[in-house]
C-alpha cells in the first residue's frame, strides 16, 4: 500500500527536482504565466500559492520565508510583494489556474499553462 505518499518524483533525484521547482516557481512569478507538463504544473501549484499567501503579510520574517525558499531573484521578490500580493489583498486562495494546452509532439505528455489568476 502505498500510503502517505505525497508529491512526484519527475524522474529526477532530490537536489535537481529542487532547483526545477524553484526555477518554475519564480518564472511563474516573474512572467505571470509558464507553459509546461501537467504533472509539473500541479506540483508548482501549492508552492506558488503558498509564496503569495506570505508575500500578502509583507512582514520581514514573511520576506525572510520566502527568500529562503526561493533562488537568488531579488527583483522576482520585490516584485511579488509590491505587485503581485495587493493584487490579491481580498482573495484567501486560489491565485493560480491551469488551462490545458494539448500534447508535446515528442511525447504526447500533457502540456497546460500554469497562470496567475
């Protein structure tokens, strides 16, 4: 049985699959919107609403948070807490939407658009 198992490996080791979520992460914050597979999209999903969930308190150990989960992006993060969290001051969740594309051509996996709301 395969119980509390949680999140996908993406083929990838720990350390790469890291440096992925991170970097998907802040190019969901830096352009608003990133096409990319269907699995990797709903893995990115929590963690970039959890970013802006922080990023609405706007306190320093919010900041700090953040920073220490994010590469080195200071405008990225200056941009999510002066543009990105007043933007979503009245909303609790859901900041994000997937919006299906179709399939790569190479493998037919499944590609979506993950976009600020």
């Amino acid at each position: 049985m395969a119980h509390r198992i949680d999140g996908r490996k993406l083929g990838r080791k720990h350390g790469p699959r890291m440096a992925l979520y991170g970097n998907l992460i802040v190019a969901v914050l830096r352009y608003e919107k990133v096409k990319t597979t269907e699995a990797k999209a709903k893995e990115i999903r929590p963690q970039v609403e959890r970013m802006i969930t922080l990023a609405k308190r706007g306190d320093l150990a919010a900041r700090r948070m953040v920073v220490a989960e994010l590469p080195d992006e200071p405008l990225v993060i200056r941009k999510l807490f002066d543009e990105i969290a007043p933007k979503y001051a009245d909303r609790t969740s859901g900041y994000t939407r997937l919006v299906h594309i179709g399939q790569r051509a190479g493998d037919a996996a499944p590609i979506v658009q993950i976009e600020l709301v």
